[in-house]
C-alpha cells in the first residue's frame, strides 16, 4: 500500500488520498480545523484553494462555510418575518416566495446556491409558463434574501444573483383610453362611482389611494385632493389603512376646476358624513372591494360599448391621465410629484414619444426650415 502523503504549504497543509486525489485542510480565523468541501485532482490545485482562503482571512472576506448550512426553506422564512414592510408587502412577497422561489430552490442550503442554480431556476420558471414579470418579480426578492445574507448576516461570500437586468420588469405597453371613451364610462358606471372614474383619470390615483379618500382629503376652496393613507385589502380579506408607498405619495393634487361640480354632487350625495367619511363606500355602506367593483367596471365597459379587445382597467386610467400629463408638458419632477414616485422611471414611461406630439414636432421643424430659406434662399 503506497503511503499517503502529506505536504505542508505556508498556509494550511495538503495531502493525498488512496483515490489519488488531493484533500486541503486549514485553520479558520475562529480556530477551528476545516477541510474543503472537495477533493482536488492535484496537489497544485489544492493550494491554490488553500491560497484562495488564506487571502480571503487577510482581506477580511472571510466567511464561515458551515453559517451557510441553513435551508433557503428557513432562512426565507426568518427573512420574511424580521422585515419591516407593510402588511400587504409581506404577504406579496411571502406569496412569490412559496410559489415561485421555495419549489426550486427550498431545500439547498443557502450557502451552497450558486450562480448556476439561478440560471437553472430562471430557466424552469419559464418552461413551466410564468409570465416575465412574475419572474423578474421573484428574481428581486431572491436577490434581496440572498443581500442580507452576505451584507447583514455574512453568512456567504457572494450573490448568487448576478444576471443583468434579471430584476427589470418588462411588462406589456397598457392601453389608453381616449376622452370620449373615458366620459363614456363616467356615464355608464353606477353614479357612486362616476366620480371614482374621473379621479382616477384626471388625478391619476391608484385604486387604494381612491378608496382611502376622506371628505377631509379635498379642498374644494383651492381645489386640490391630499393623499395621505391608502385602503389596501390583504389576502384574507381584512382592509386596513395605511401610508402610500412612499413618502413621495403623501402629496396634494391639483383638480382641474372641470371637476367641481362633479365633486360637489358627489360629496352631497354618496359620501359618508363628517370631515372622516369615506368618499366612495358601495351600495351596502362598505369600503369598495377591488373584486367587487370589478364586475361593476366590466359592467360599465360593455355598456359604454369599449371594445373588448382594448382590455381597458381601471388601473389604466392612471396611465391614460398621466401620458395627457406628459402631453401636455409637465416636466419629469411635475409627473413623479402629481403620481406619487420617488423614482422617475415610472414617470418615463409616461413620457414615450406618440405620433401625434411626433408630427407635431415634425410641423414645427417644418415652419423653422421654410424660414429659414425664406430669408437665405438657400
């Protein structure tokens, strides 16, 4: 029998195995003796991996192999739990996280995940049909659980969420309705809602911003609505206030004075009395529900004759009265502060090119050009 043979590097010590494959052995910086978590084909390759840890002790990059060796299973689990998010948030992402994160990669140890296995997970959720952006969704929750697993719990070295652009939500382009199909929806819908509809165009508020409106969120004097909370409804069905989203979304809007009549009525009619009364409660005196007035929506949408192939959402009036925004020349800080964004990336989409503004410009470059052959003859 060949003995085995030993050999001491400066850092650490080599040796070779019966298999003839060589095993690195080292002692971290908390003292205790460690064996790599491989064999090696050679002695060379060895130390090299020895080196590897050695530098990473100097360097203080160095990082507990056995804190990893905790399933993601867990580690979500506690990640989801210590945050500090909003209730609606939590469940969202505790939601994607049983779906779309655990069925894949649950039952590794965080620690051992790497780049490999995301590129594989990615690959899976899109062969098993989930929609892009419920995988770039997933894909930035992923990566955030695996940041505070290197940044605040140091429990592995690396991300292994590295893909460029994985996180960016590419969604479809939503449609806009036009002014006549938005007046005729206003018209169409149950009158306790008409206004709803117009808020929801001509203020671009969300659905939840919406519902949270109280009497004393309107200024009729100097016609302007205050967002301050929003009604979000949680996955078993309770409706809780609470701040926008951010606190770019505490703001006032201005309401066009187009609207004041509409607003009064609305105010002598559907509201709830008192400076805290609801705005929009349904035809039973509760807070609408978004499952709910959507069978009133659709509704409306097939009364005022919008084609079913526009797939028009309430949601969408936001986008429509924001592009309108955007038309009419607000600049990008005007849009981020009348839509309630701390990021001007939502508020660039509003301002995408059109073909009308495109011709318009087009006639204006027209007009500087026979100008200017008018004076130069050129």
């Amino acid at each position: 029998m060949a003995p085995r043979k030993n050999t001491k590097a400066s850092f650490g010590s080599a040796r070779k195995l019966k298999s003839g494959r060589w095993q690195a052995r080292y002692t971290g910086p908390d003292g205790i003796r460690r064996t790599a978590p491989h064999t090696f084909e050679t002695k060379t390759a060895a130390r090299d991996w020895l080196t590897q840890q050695n530098a990473a002790i100097l360097h203080d990059a160095w990082t507990d192999p056995d804190a990893g060796k905790i399933y993601l299973t867990d580690y979500a689990d506690r990640w989801i739990t210590e945050r500090e998010v909003k209730p609606r948030t939590r469940q969202e992402h505790a939601r994607v996280i049983r779906l779309h994160v655990l069925p894949y990669l649950g039952e590794k140890f965080v620690g051992d995940i790497r780049p490999s296995d995301i590129r594989t997970w990615r690959a899976d959720l899109t062969a098993n049909g989930v929609g892009a952006p419920t995988i770039a969704k997933a894909y930035r929750i992923a990566h955030a659980i695996f940041a505070t697993a290197l940044d605040e719990d140091e429990i592995i070295r690396r991300n292994p969420c590295r893909i460029k652009g994985a996180g960016q939500d590419k969604a479809a382009e939503r449609p806009t309705a036009t002014l006549t199909q938005v007046m005729a929806i206003a018209a169409a819908i149950q009158p306790r809602y008409r206004l709803l509809v117009l808020l929801a165009t001509f203020t671009q508020l969300r659905f939840g911003e919406l519902v949270g409106l109280r009497r004393r969120n309107v200024d009729l004097t100097k016609m302007e609505l205050k967002i301050r909370t929003q009604t979000i409804e949680l996955e078993d069905g309770t409706q809780i206030d609470e701040d926008p989203k951010s606190e770019a979304g505490k703001r006032k809007i201005a309401l066009p004075t187009a609207l004041k009549a509409d607003v009064e009525l609305h105010l002598s009619t559907f509201a709830q009395p008192g400076p805290a009364g609801r705005l929009f409660v349904g035809s039973q005196g509760g807070i609408p529900r978004r499952r709910n007035f959507n069978r009133v929506w659709h509704k409306a949408l097939k009364d005022a004759k919008i084609p079913g192939e526009l797939r028009l959402r309430l949601h969408d009036l936001r986008h429509t009265g924001s592009t309108w925004s955007a038309q009419s020349g607000a600049t990008l800080k005007e849009l981020m502060a009348r839509i309630g964004h701390a990021s001007p990336r939502a508020a660039l989409i509003y301002q995408h090119a059109t073909s009308d503004r495109d011709h318009a410009i087009a006639a204006s470059l027209d007009a500087m050009l026979n100008a200017a052959r008018e004076r130069t003859g050129a």
